[in-house]
C-alpha cells in the first residue's frame, strides 16, 4: 500500500483552509490513490474552529484520510511535511500600514522557513496563499537555506482560472478548448494577464487582443480587481474558488500540466524575462517530472512588457520594505 503523504495546512481554521480540506481528504489535490494525513497549524485562538473542523473531516469518513492532527506550534505542525499549504497570514487591522503588514508577515514566513528547513521532508513542497503571498514565499525560502528554492511557490492560479473564465464568456468558447493563458508578476492588482499567446478554440489569443478597448478597459481589470468584486457581492472574500485554485496548483505540480498547455504560477525568478532574480513573481509554467519549468522564449511585445515591469517593479518594493528581515 502506498505511504501517505504528510499535507500541512496552515490558517486551516480559516475560509480558504476550510474549504480547501475536505477537498485534500477526498483526493482532489494528490489523487484518488494517494492516502493523506493532515496537519493542522492554527493560532491558539482558533484552535478549537480548528478541533471543530478536524470534527467535520471525521464525519466525512474519507477513505483517504489516515490522521487529522491539530498544532498551535510550528515546528510541530511542519514535521516530516511532504506539502506544505501556508494559507495563514496576518490580515491588514486598523490603522495597519501596508509597510506594518508586510513586516507583519515577513516575520512569521521567515520563521516558517527556517522550521521548514529544520523539520519537514526532503521533497518538501511549498505553496504560499498568505497575502502578501509572493514576498511571503521570498521571505521563507531565504529563510530555508537546504531547501532548493523553486520549491517555494505562490499561488497565482486563481487569477489565471479567472482570466479563463473571463476569456471564455467573451469569446463563447468553453474553458477545456482555451490554453496557453499566463498570469505575470505579482497576486495583486498590477498582476497582469496575458492572451497573446494564448489559444481559444481556433483562434489565437493575439487577435482577441486586437479589440484593445475589451482587453485594456475590461479584461485585465476584471481579472486583477475580481476578488473585490466577490467581496462586495458575496459579502466575504473568495474562499472556495482560492481552495480550488491552491488545489490545481498542486496537482499540477505532481502529476504535470496537459501536453500543449501551460499554467501560471509564481516561482522565484531565475532571472529570465527581466524579472531580477530573488523575487517570487508569476510565470507561465509547466510541470515536467514533479517540478515546475518557466516557459521560455515567449515573445513579448511592448504592451506586455510595461504591465509586466509594472507588476515586477511592485515586488521589488515589497522586497525592499522587509529587506530587514532577510538573511545576509
Ligand atoms: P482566509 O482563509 O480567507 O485567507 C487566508 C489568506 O489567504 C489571507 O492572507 C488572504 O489574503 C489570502 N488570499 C490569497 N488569495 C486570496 C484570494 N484570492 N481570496 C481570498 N483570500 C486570498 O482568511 P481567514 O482570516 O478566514 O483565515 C486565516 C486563518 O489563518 C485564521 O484562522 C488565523 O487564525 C490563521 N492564521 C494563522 C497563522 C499561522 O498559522 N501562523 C498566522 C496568521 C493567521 P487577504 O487577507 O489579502 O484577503
């Protein structure tokens, strides 16, 4: 039988955690074959809608599922991970600068990083949906120097899943006939996602970007503003929709992205396509063998290269503001 695999989730408690367990549990990220054991790291206040959750996943029965423990310390909660889920980040309270937020932040990543470096297994993954989530994922893998660093990802699926939506309600064509859309730079609203290479149906992404009134004054900012547009319909921030993506993020991570077909996810920059390397920024990626691959060679035209600059130039300043916090 086949050994499960260690899956820590931390904010498990929260929105996203919670919708994004039972999915775990029932096989959705690591497939249907694969048993799980879940590792549960909430702040102490919520360890008991944590206990409450743990109860719920019991309840579920899942064939899966071989332990659900629950941890209000770190390097308890991330021993042996095989995948680590860093949903949990510090929300923006009153009077909170942006600059006391992502120092906030960068304290407890950098902390995870090193506990990740001490205790979790070798082929340890990382995907960091904790906002800021691209700079949290800089700061913890420079935090885990024995962990090779592209295994520190953030999550930029969601916006990818909704510039394929969007792209589909425009275009009328269903989603499985849409491919090659990618999402550069940060999880953020300069993030800027990009058709000119993408396929729909039979047409190129490039000559639905023609209409550059749609792209420009719809596209782009429906996408990079859709989480507020949630919030203020729904009344609470997207929760099942980010589970969702976190899910694909992995999955496609282990078991490799379509033949034809790219994703987006945000990887620490090797230093292509402009972006410096030591920031963790978006790129259309492939998953090859377990790991992920930038895609390489794409043309970039002058339209995508100032949003990209954009958007890089925005997580060269995150990194800046906690410059403080990372290691010599
Ligand atoms: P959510 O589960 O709704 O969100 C968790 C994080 O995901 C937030 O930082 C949020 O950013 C981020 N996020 C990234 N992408 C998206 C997206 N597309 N839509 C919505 N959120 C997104 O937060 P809750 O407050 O419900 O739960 C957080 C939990 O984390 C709490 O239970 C808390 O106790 C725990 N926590 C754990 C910590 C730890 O384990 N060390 C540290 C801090 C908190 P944004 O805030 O920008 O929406």
């Amino acid at each position: 039988t086949t050994p499960p695999a260690v899956v820590t989730v931390t904010g498990a408690a929260g929105n996203i955690g919670y919708a994004a367990l039972f999915r775990i549990a029932a096989g959705a990220m690591l497939g249907h074959h694969q048993p799980v054991r879940l590792r549960l790291l909430e702040l102490p206040g919520s360890l008991p809608a944590a206990v409450g959750t743990a109860m719920e996943l019991d309840d579920g029965a899942f064939e899966l599922l071989t332990s659900v423990d629950i941890f209000d310390d770190a390097r308890a909660a991330f021993d042996g991970a095989d995948h680590a889920l860093l949903i949990g980040a510090r929300p923006r309270g009153k009077g909170m600068e942006r600059a006391d937020l992502l120092a906030a932040n960068a304290a407890i990543f950098a902390e995870q990083g090193a506990v990740l470096n001490d205790v979790a297994a070798d082929d340890l993954r990382v995907i960091v949906v904790g906002n800021p989530a691209n700079t949290n994922a800089a700061i913890a893998s420079a935090h885990a120097p024995d962990i090779p660093s592209d295994r520190f990802t953030a999550l930029t699926r969601l916006d990818h899943n909704r510039a394929i939506a969007q792209l589909s309600h425009h275009t009328a064509c269903p989603v499985r006939e849409i491919s090659r859309v990618s999402v550069w730079g940060n999880h953020s609203a300069s993030q800027y996602p990009d058709i000119f290479h993408a396929r729909v149906g039979d047409r190129s992404g490039a000559e639905i970007a023609e209409d550059r009134a749609w792209l420009v004054d719809d596209f782009i900012p429906t996408v990079a503003r859709r989480g507020t547009a949630i919030i203020d319909t729904r009344g609470a921030s997207s929760a099942a929709s980010a589970a969702n993506a976190a899910i694909d993020h992995v999955h496609d991570w282990v078991f490799g992205t379509p033949e034809g077909d790219w994703t987006s996810a945000a990887l620490p920059s090797p230093g292509v396509y402009g972006v410096p390397p030591g920031l963790v920024c978006s790129f259309p990626v492939r998953a090859v063998d377990g790991r992920w691959e930038i895609v390489e060679g794409l043309d970039i035209n002058d339209f995508s290269r100032a949003r990209i600059d954009t958007s890089v130039a925005e997580l060269a300043d995150e990194i800046a503001a906690v410059g403080d916090l990372l290691p010599a």
